[in-house]
C-alpha cells in the first residue's frame, strides 16, 4: 500500500493516511475483504506512532469503511452499515406528474415550460448577462491558438489567478495554486463527493438544502443524514447528535443566503458550528455561490475566511453572479487534496474550456464584475422587495424568510394545504414553483416552497403571486366546504 505523508501541510497526519486509505477503498484499489497491514507494520513504513494509525484506521472504521477482528486483523469492510440510502430512480422517466424525493431533473421537467412564468429557478436575470463585454473578451482570447487547445488540468493559469484575486472581497487568501476551476459549483460538490467520502458513507446536509447536493450523494449510495436549518440558523443540537451517532467526516452547508431559505449564519452559529467541527473531526463543504449578491449589509464572512484552512472545502461559481451558461466555478481546497480533486475533475471530462476561461478571465482582470455586481445587486433588492411585499399582500396565511441575499425566499404554507395539489394547480394555471420536497432527503409534513426573484422585473413577480394567493384561497375554501358537507353528512352515534 503506497501512500505519501505531507508534513507540515496543515493537515493531520492520521486525517491523511485515513484519506488515502479510504481513496484506495473508493478506487477499487483496495477491494472489499482486502486486508489491511497491521498499526505496528503501517507505522513503522510509515515513520508514524502507532496512535496516529490506529487514529486512522478507527476514523475510517467509525464510517464503516474497515472492519478489525481481535486475532484476524483489519479488513475492507463487505457490508454496509445499517442506515438506508435514498432511493433515486435510475432509469429517465416518463413525464411525471408530481416529483420524486431527491430527483433534480425531475423539478426542472415539472417546472419548466416555455409558457410558465417560473419562479422554481435560482438564475440570474437574462438581460444583465454581460454578453458584450464577454464577446470582446473571447475574441481577443481567440488570437491565441492555445484557447482552443488543451489546457491546464487544474484551470487556467489566468483566471486562477484572477480567483485568487476575487476571492479577496470575500476574505479569503489563496494561492492560485489552491484554486481547481470546475464546471460550476455543481462539479465541484461531485469532485468533492467522489473524492472525499466513500460511495456508502454517510454525508451530513443541512435540510432543507440545495436539491443538486442531495441528488449527487444519493445517486452514489452516500447516507444523508439532515441537520434542520431554517430562518433562525442551523440546528447545532441536531448536529451534535448526528456528529456522535454517525462519526460522520462531512458536512455540506449554504452558509451565506442559503438556497433555499436566503437566510445565513450569524457570527455565533459560525463560532458554535465551528467548535463542532474542530471537537468531531469535520470537514465542512462550504458552498458559497451566492456570497457576492448580498442586499442590506455586508455579506458575512465565509467559514474559510475566518477557521484553519484545512477544515474547509470552499466551493464557488459565476453561474449566480454572472451567467450559468460559462459553466465556470472553483474549488478552494487544502493542498492536501488539490491533486485527488483534480485528478478526479480530469477522469471526468478532463477540463472546462480554455477559450471560455481565458475570456472571463479577461473580464475580471478588466474590473467589469465589480460595476455588473453593483448594477445586479441593485436590481435584485428591488425584486426581492416585491416578492415580500406581494407575499404580504397575497399569502398573508403563509409564513416566509426575509433573505438579505441571493436570489430565493422560502415558503411555509398553511398547515393541511397539499404541498402536491397547490404545486400542480400553480403550474396548470401558469406560474412555477419550486416545491419544498425538492430539498428534502426524506419526505415531510408541512408543504413548502422556493420561490426565486432573480429574474423577473417586479410586476411579473406580483401577478405570479396574486395567482398563487388566488389558488391558496380557492385551495383553501374548497377544504372548508368538504369540511362543512362531511359534518352534515355525518350520522350522530347513538
Ligand atoms: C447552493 C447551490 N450550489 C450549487 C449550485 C449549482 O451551481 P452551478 O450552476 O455553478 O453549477 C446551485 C444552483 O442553483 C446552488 O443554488
């Protein structure tokens, strides 16, 4: 078993001999039932203590990647540990009228329509995308022949570069080095989840949280486990719990404007999430693509910004604050794993465009995305304000988040109202949501729903909501009189 110890990196050195064990498990490298050297044998080729092994091999035992018999020895464990993945349909479907739990294609069939005014998506407003300035960009990147060669497995050099730059404004100091640029922040939470976690580990989610996430882990047979967020944070108790019950090595989280409630950490959930963190050994995903749209104050500061650097995988993306289409995001990694990320990035589709990251680098090196920041920032406010004030007006029975950013406010329905039946009216009658199942790992009672105010101008936002307060209403006073007609129906018992 070959594995290389980086010391001085930051990372412990019982975190990376479990790392690469476990990327060994994934890779098939070491099969199922394959035996594992004994603590004293791998510490002594390892130039380690024998607790830093044992440290590891209980750390990838407590995931249930290993198993050790007292005389036998320690194993590749054959057998899944006992808590059920979600269940993903394999097969594209037919069609569907409702969606399944945990299936992301199936939200976009349902909600997208060339005649459904849509508020099921978190994008951008169209008109803003910076097309002009993108075209000079790619034209001037064309003259260079290397645009439309191969590039650089970890990203182009320039607009590395100008990440390490951009990442500044959001506090975080990096090397170009420690940015992997991927196909949007979407490729990199597969990157992650495929290097970093075993296909039957369990995987720690805030729920609700962004649908992409949880479809990626289950597809794998990763176990989600959610820990409750909602308006007021996230439920530190809950992930106390989990952290003892499941000795779990991830945590994906929205910090900042959290799809889908808008809402964000406050600085003393950062300090409790953290002490966590550091007390249960976790690595936390931070996703943080909507960090740069930020309303009323400040955004707050990432994980990243303000813990040891190597507790933190920090994921970003152009695709909220630019333009989806680019497909261009990044990862901010430990050294440690740069090279299994990008390895990984490059067994799947070996890189993102030369020709595209060339051009956006050369938008940001020009200083375009600080103007078009301040021009989108601007425009969102004044939709996110409509959204609210047509709730207000329109859904007064419903209670929602007041986001301070990005691009989606959360909505509880009344109690008893089918979450089903007042999605599928809403879309026959011309305007989509995005239903809260959608951002469960498992079902729940109270209905629920994303709507996002990114892009459509404020009118459009007030009409969608008048329908959807009109369907409430007749969804509601038709439960009044099913009532009324069973209790005059209904027989005394005598
Ligand atoms: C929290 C979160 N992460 C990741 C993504 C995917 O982003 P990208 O388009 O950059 O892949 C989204 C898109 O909605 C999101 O809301």
């Amino acid at each position: 078993m070959q594995l290389t110890l980086r010391r001085g990196s930051g990372v412990p050195l019982y975190r990376q001999v479990a790392d690469q064990i476990r990327a060994l498990v994934r890779s098939g490298a070491l099969p199922a039932g394959g035996r594992l050297p004994t603590v004293r044998r791998l510490a002594a080729d390892l130039g380690l203590t024998r607790l830093t092994v044992q440290s590891a091999y209980a750390d990838l035992q407590a995931q249930g990647l290993i198993e050790s018999f007292v005389g036998r020895g320690t194993f590749v464990a054959t057998r899944s540990p006992a808590l059920p993945a979600v269940s993903v349909p394999n097969a594209p479907q037919a069609p569907l009228s409702w969606i399944s739990q945990g299936d992301f294609a199936e939200l976009g069939r349902l909600t997208d329509g060339p005649s459904l005014l849509s508020l099921a998506h978190a994008v951008p407003a169209p008109e803003t995308y910076p097309g002009r300035e993108l075209g000079r960009a790619l034209r001037a990147a064309l003259d260079d022949p290397a645009a439309l060669s191969y590039g650089p497995m970890q990203g182009e050099v320039a607009l590395r570069d100008q990440m390490s730059r951009l990442l500044l404004d959001r506090g975080i100091a990096v090397a170009p080095d420690g940015v992997v640029i991927t196909s949007g922040a979407q490729q990199g939470i597969d990157l992650i989840l495929r290097t970093l976690a075993a296909p039957d580990e369990v995987v720690l989610i805030e729920e609700p949280t962004y649908p992409g996430a949880i479809e990626l882990a289950a597809r794998r047979g990763q176990r989600l486990v959610g820990i409750p967020r909602d308006a007021d944070g996230l439920s530190l108790a809950a992930l106390e719990a989990a952290c003892r019950l499941y000795h779990p090595r991830l945590l994906y989280l929205v910090p900042a404007f959290h799809n889908p409630t808008g809402a964000s950490l406050s600085a003393e959930q950062q300090q409790g999430l953290l002490r966590l963190a550091t007390a249960h050994d976790l690595l936390l995903i931070e996703d943080d693509v909507y960090g740069l749209l930020a309303y009323d104050a400040p955004a707050p500061a990432p994980l990243r910004a303000i813990v040891d650097a190597a507790r933190i995988v920090y994921i970003t993306s152009f695709s909220k604050v630019l333009a989806p289409g680019l497909r261009l995001g990044a990862v901010v990694a430990p050294a440690e794993y740069v090279p299994l990320l990008v390895a990984a990035r490059h067994s799947n589709d070996l890189i993102s465009s030369p020709l595209l990251q060339r051009a956006l680098a050369d938008y940001l090196a020009r200083g375009s995305l600080h103007a078009h920041l301040q021009a989108v920032r601007q425009l969102y406010r004044e939709r996110r304000d409509a959204m609210l004030s047509a709730l207000e007006r329109f859904l007064p029975d419903c209670d929602w988040t007041t986001p301070g950013g990005g691009l989606n406010v959360w909505v509880r329905l009344p109690p008893g109202v089918s979450e089903r039946d007042f999605c599928l009216a809403a879309i026959a009658r011309g305007v989509a949501v995005a239903p809260g199942k959608a951002f469960f790992a498992r079902p729940r009672d109270r209905a629920s729903m994303r709507l996002s105010f990114g892009a459509h101008p404020p009118q459009q936002i007030t009409r969608a909501i008048a329908l959807l307060g009109a369907i409430l209403h007749d969804e509601q006073r038709g439960r009044t009189e099913a009532l009324a007609r069973a209790g005059r129906e209904a027989h005394p018992l005598v």
